[in-house]
C-alpha cells in the first residue's frame, strides 16, 4: 500500500524528488534518489528515497523497495571506495517513536569508523524475560505471511 499525501501536505522529500527544493544528488534512477542530509551523522551520510512518496516501511511493497534496495547497495559500494570507511550502518525508521522526522520512506547510509563521534547506539539490555523468548519467536513466525511484503 503506497501512502499519498493530502492536498494541502508538503513533503520535504517530494519536493527534493521534484526539484523545488534544493540537494546535494549523487544518484538517481527512475525509482529512486540518492543526496546528502542536511545535517550529516558523519562524512559520506547518505539518504536513499522512493521518488514516489511512500510514508513508511509498513505502507511500502516490493515494488517500492526493490529500486531503493539496488540503489542502497550501489551507494554503500561508491562510499566504500570515496571513503573506506571501517563500517556503514543502514538505518530506516518506521514511526515518530522510531524518531522518523520526515514521512516519506527513506534509508540512511552512514559509514562508520572506530571511535567515530556516534559511539555504539545499540543500548545494553537484558535480553528477552525469562521464558519469553519462544513464545515471541513464535508470535512473529505466526503473523509473517507471504503476503505481508506483497
């Protein structure tokens, strides 16, 4: 399901896609866009965008995400070669308490090296509750479907 804007709704990144605002491109298919944030995690930070405005993950299709993925796959080996970078994290976010800003699908490409400013921002935790582990592997298992990714 593809989510679409209301008449009266401005999307920063349509309007980046379109050309009526301005970016730094550095590439682009037919699906899909490839231009640095405004304000980069580190040196290379990339944003890769659906040229049609999908709100999130959860309203994208395999139609979508296909061309995103190719063009994610060809940017992270161009940032490899510009940069070598020790690492590169591929960060989506799917909802405010995801700390998605900008509700148009779009994946970060950050290269990372050690000691970078971003630290590790995976936080410690305890692990599933005692117990919980099957009952959730179980949970997921059950609802995914072959038609979720449709």
């Amino acid at each position: 399901m593809v989510g679409r804007l209301r008449k009266n709704d401005i999307c920063t990144f349509c309007a980046i896609v379109a050309g009526t605002e301005s970016a730094d491109r550095v590439y682009e298919t037919e699906e899909a866009l490839a231009f640095l944030p405004l304000a980069p995690a580190t040196i290379g930070h990339t944003l890769i965008v659906s040229k049609a405005h999908v709100r999130d993950l959860w309203h994208a299709d395999m139609r979508t995400l296909t061309p995103i993925m190719e063009a994610v796959l060809k940017v992270a080996d161009a940032l490899k070669k510009a940069f070598n970078p020790d690492g590169l994290n591929l960060i989506n976010s799917a909802g405010a308490a995801a700390t998605q800003t900008v509700f148009h699908i779009h994946f970060h490409l950050v290269p990372r090296w050690s000691g970078d400013r971003i630290g590790d921002f995976w936080t410690s935790n305890e692990g599933f509750p005692s117990g919980e582990r099957a009952r959730i592997a179980e949970e997921i298992k059950r609802n995914v479907s072959a038609d979720s990714s449709q």
